[in-house]
C-alpha cells in the first residue's frame, strides 16, 4: 500500500477519470471492530461492493475489507479480499 498527500490527490483523480471513469460507488456493510493484541484497531467489513462507472460499462466487484490502523490512527493496512 502506498502512501499519497493530500497535495497529489488531485493528479491521481484526474489521471483515473481520464481513462474513462465518471464515477465510483463503494458500498459498505457495518463493520465489526476489535483489537489486535498489538493494540492496533482493526474494522473489517463482511460485505463490501465496489462499483466503477465507464461511459458504457459497469463494473461491480463485491468482497470482505479489512482496514487496520496504526498506533496514530493512519491506516496501516487495508486489503480488498476478493
């Protein structure tokens, strides 16, 4: 996973809507939360859709997320698990 400032963003949004996406949807479930013994909170969501917009196409992809923050409360880690 990569880190991005907030001063890239714009860059990274435009460099995605000008392959041809108008929009995305993320779709999340409640999460359940615990934490690790480490100390570090964890939500993971059982049920996530992901849904990505073309002029004409739709693509939906469903799935389990699971975002772990660190000891800051920066998200450490957050696989998409298909």
């Amino acid at each position: 996973m990569a880190e991005a400032t907030f001063e890239v963003l714009p860059r990274l949004n435009n460099i995605q809507f000008d392959s041809g996406v108008i929009n995305e949807l993320l779709f999340l479930e409640c999460p359940f939360e615990f934490t690790l013994p480490s100390g570090l909170m964890v939500l993971e969501y059982g049920k996530v859709v992901h849904e990505t917009l073309y002029d004409q196409l739709h693509v939906v992809r469903e799935g389990k997320l699971r975002i772990i923050f660190a000891h800051n409360l920066k998200v450490s880690y957050s696989p998409y698990l298909a």
